[in-house]
C-alpha cells in the first residue's frame, strides 16, 4: 500500500464514520443503547485513540496526547457495559480528538509502516459496522441503502472432494488470516441463497422459536430478504430442522474461492454463521498485539464469514474472519446453509 493509497484508505474510513454520526444528537451520541454496545461517542474517540497509539505512539515514537486515553479507550480496560459511565470525551471534544490525531498522521505519513495504516483504516470501517449495529438497536438513522439486497438464488451448489488454500499472506490481513496453509476436504453442498425472512418465519412457527430482535426500517421484515440478526445458537437450530448443517469455516472459504460466482450475495448482504470455533491457523504469531486476536481463541467464539450490507469491501475479503459469542443477536448475522455430499 503506497502513501497515496494509504491516505485513500484513511480518508474513505473517516468519511464513512462522520456519515454514520453526523445526523445525530450530544444526548443521542453519549446515550448507551445497550450493555453489548459502546456510546457511540466513544467509539469515535476510541477510534481516535487507536490511530494515536499504533500510528503515532508505537510507530513514530510520539508521546501520548493524554495519557488518561489508555484507561478510557483501551478495549480491554473496561467492558461495554460499563462505558457509559466512564468520564469520556463528550462529543466536540471527541471530535477535536480525533481530527489532532489524524492531521498528525497525514503529516507522518510517507514513514508510516503501510501494514499499520491498512490495519487503523480497516479498524474504524469496522467500527462504523458497530456504530450502524448501535444505530439499528436504538432505531437511528442508517446509512444508505437501508436494508439488504433481496435474495433471487435458489438450489446449492456442490463442491468437489480436494485440496484447497486456506488463509492468506495479505500484508495488510490480520492476524488471524494467516498463514496460508493447504486444507483437504471431502465433497460436500453449499446453499446458493441466504435463508431469508420467510423461510425463517416457516421455522418460528413450526418450532416455537424466538423471532429476530430487530426489524427493517419500515416495520416488518421484507420476506424476500435475508434473516439477519440471527445468534449462532439459532442458525444451528435452523439448519437442523431444515435437514442441513451450518458450513465448516474451510469448507465456506473453500466455496468462496472455487464457486464464488454461484453464491449469491457471498458478500456484502449478512455475516454468516460457521460450524467452527474461532483459533489460529498454524504458524499463527499474534500481529500487531495478542489481543485481537489470541485472546479470544477457544471453545467460546464462533467463526462468521462474509461480511453485511454494512461492512465495508475493504473489510468484506474472502479471508476476512469474524467471531462472536454463539448467543449474540446484535451483528448483522444471517444463515447460509451447508450439507455432506
């Protein structure tokens, strides 16, 4: 990534974050929707404070601009839940903040390491997809378009029997994508279509299930489209009484990257839920710290690919790795479905 991509990068993330934010109010920006969400003041700061700490701190060796921001702004300080009681940056401030912290950085960019910038930029876009998740929970405005595409596709695709690369050697991947390593698989079928509301209503009221927390912009959810705010829990249900599975997270890469063409709407439309538990590929070394990564590995994240209407196609690769906690419902999270050949 050259210093003129870079630059693209960093400013096409800021852009969509002051998109996201600037139709709201100082009550609306420093209220707490819920215990899973931040305020969103303070994802704008923490996004600033990101910025200062890779790109100006450990990168160019600068002091911190307020040495406070490493308790207030540090995910793992304080949990969601507690945020909002924080003595944050009320939102000008935030706003000053983070414009400081990036008019320094364009100033330092041509020595920036490029990995580093690739990975603040993709930092604020995905925190944009949490500010829009905080938004559609507290029935704010979203960002145009406001829903997801219609699902058209029917049928599954099959998959032959092989061997395939998992992963990639992307500089500017995380982490968790890394390194790429060859995967053998058995034959199996993969739905062209996400399920979508009308199926999952089929679903609800033959089993009793719970419906999804939230709905589209004008009331009901749109049958055509895709269910989204499915926790992994559900997914799993749905898929069993369906007589399907949920995919394997290789074997949904695999169909990506052989038969990408064949699904419809692989990307850009819900993050869909994986049979698998979130844990590092071999050869796995932690970048640029343990914990994005690392620290959550284990039997209690599950792995969702793919990427939502909301997620940026910076973020939205083929190799993009997702995870949350099997019972979450806040993520745009929809269902693709999966069975053995």
């Amino acid at each position: 990534m050259s210093p003129t991509e870079a630059a693209a990068a960093l400013r096409h993330a800021r852009e969509r974050t002051q998109a996201l934010l600037a139709p709201l109010s100082d009550e609306q920006l420093t209220h707490q929707y819920s215990p899973l969400l931040s305020p969103l003041v303070w994802d704008l700061a923490h996004i600033g404070y990101f910025e200062e700490l890779w790109l100006l701190q450990r990168a160019a060796g600068r002091e911190p601009i307020s040495p406070s921001y490493d308790d207030l702004y540090d995910s793992f300080a304080h949990a969601r839940a507690e945020r909002g009681g924080l003595p944050i940056l009320s939102p000008e401030p935030a706003r000053a903040y983070v414009s400081e912290v990036r008019e320094a950085v364009l100033g330092l960019l041509a020595e920036l390491p490029p990995d580093r910038v690739a990975m603040v930029a993709q930092h604020e876009l995905q925190h944009g997809e949490t500010i829009a998740q905080t938004l559609e929970l507290a029935g704010l405005p979203l960002p145009s378009p406001e829903g997801p595409p219609a699902v058209e596709a029917s049928g599954d695709v099959l998959v032959a029997a092989g061997e395939f690369v998992l992963g990639c050697d992307d500089p500017c991947a995380y982490d968790n994508e890394r390194l790429p390593h060859a995967v053998e698989l058995p034959a199996f079928r993969i739905d062209r279509a996400l399920v979508t509301n009308a199926e999952y209503a089929e679903f609800v009221a033959a089993e009793g299930a719970e419906r999804p927390p939230h709905r589209s912009r004008n009331g009901e959810p749109a049958p055509r489209e895709p269910v989204l705010h499915v926790s992994f829990d559900e997914a799993d249900a749905y898929a069993r009484w369906a007589g399907k599975r949920l995919p394997t997270e290789p074997e949904w890469e695999k169909a990506v990257k052989i038969a990408g063409d064949e699904l419809e709407h692989a990307r850009g439309a819900a993050w869909q839920w994986t049979s698998s538990f979130f844990g590092g590929y071999p050869g796995f070394r932690a970048f640029p710290y343990a914990e994005y990564s690392e620290a959550f590995f284990g039997e209690g994240h599950r792995v969702l690919r793919g990427g939502s209407w909301v997620t940026d196609p910076l973020v939205a690769r083929p190799t993009f790795r997702n995870w949350d906690l099997p019972q979450r419902r806040q993520i745009f999270s929809g269902i693709r479905c999966a069975s053995d050949a």
